[in-house]
C-alpha cells in the first residue's frame, strides 16, 4: 500500500549510483544536533529516499558521541508527502512519557529529536518543505510532554555544530 512505512527501499547499484546526503543526530557532549554524512541509493522517489532517511534516524547513530534521537522500539508506522510538500511522520511510540529507553526526552530532548527529523527529512528530500509528526495514529499536543508538536517544522539549522 503507498504511503505505508513497511513498503522496501531499492538496493544500491554500487558506490556510482549512491547519493550523499546528511543526517542529523545529537550531540552528547552539547545541545545541539551533529550532521553526519549517509550515502542513499541515487534514483528513488522522494518518498522512498525519506523512508530510508527515517529508517536510519531510529537506529543507534554509528558515529562515537552521537545519540539516538528516539528510544529503542520507536517504529515508522507511515510517511506521506503531499504535493505542498508537507511531510506526515507518523511514529509508533508505545508509551514514550513513561519509558525513554535511555533517550533524554526532556525539553531539550524533544527539541532535538523534532528538529533532527525535520532537518534531516528537508535537507535531503527536495519534495519535502515541513514536517508534521504524529504518534501512533493521531495528532499529539506533544512527544513526551514538552515541545509542541501541533504545527509542522521547519530546518533550523543554527543548533547544528
């Protein structure tokens, strides 16, 4: 079914064909996010590039002093992108207030974790121009109680160093 986060990515073809794009993650030592490189098949539809920028962003960062943005079990139910370029995450999260997996989910946690997605979807995906993030299925008022999630994000790319 389109739309739907468990539809595969195409493999790659070999180093030629690979995109160089940029994931956000962060940082341990400081409050900010940290770009790191990510090489993506060239040639998928802007809906399967943001699927697999998603499925690298819930998986523990491989770069030292870098940390997951969400907790362990955080699964991609759905990603949509309409034609005004809103993307719509919509995250299977169990009970993220509760349990944080060892993820820091305070203000500044959240703050990073939004804008990680945000940035990282519209930095790479050129049909994506803002974010709206869901949990299981529904609107929220916020992820684990703190940043707003009732709008859609934009970069913001001044906490990136």
């Amino acid at each position: 079914m389109a739309g739907w986060a468990g539809n595969p990515v195409r493999a790659s073809q070999g180093t030629d064909s690979l995109y160089h794009g940029f994931l956000y993650y962060p940082r341990l030592d400081t409050g900010f996010l940290k770009s790191v490189e990510k090489r993506f098949p060239s040639g998928l539809s802007g809906r399967e590039l943001a699927l697999a920028v998603m499925k690298e962003l819930l998986e523990e960062p491989a770069a030292p002093g870098l940390g997951r943005i969400l907790p362990r079990g955080t699964a991609l139910r759905a990603l949509f992108i309409t034609d005004d370029g809103a993307a719509y995450i919509d995250l299977e999260t169990g009970n993220i207030r509760d349990d944080h997996g060892g993820v820091h989910m305070d203000t500044q946690g959240e703050y990073l974790a939004i804008y990680a997605i945000a940035n990282s979807l519209i930095v790479n995906v050129p049909q994506i121009r803002k974010v709206k993030i869901l949990l299981n299925g529904q609107e929220s008022q916020t992820l684990a109680g703190h940043v707003e999630l009732d709008c859609f994000y934009q970069t913001n790319l001044l906490i990136v160093k």
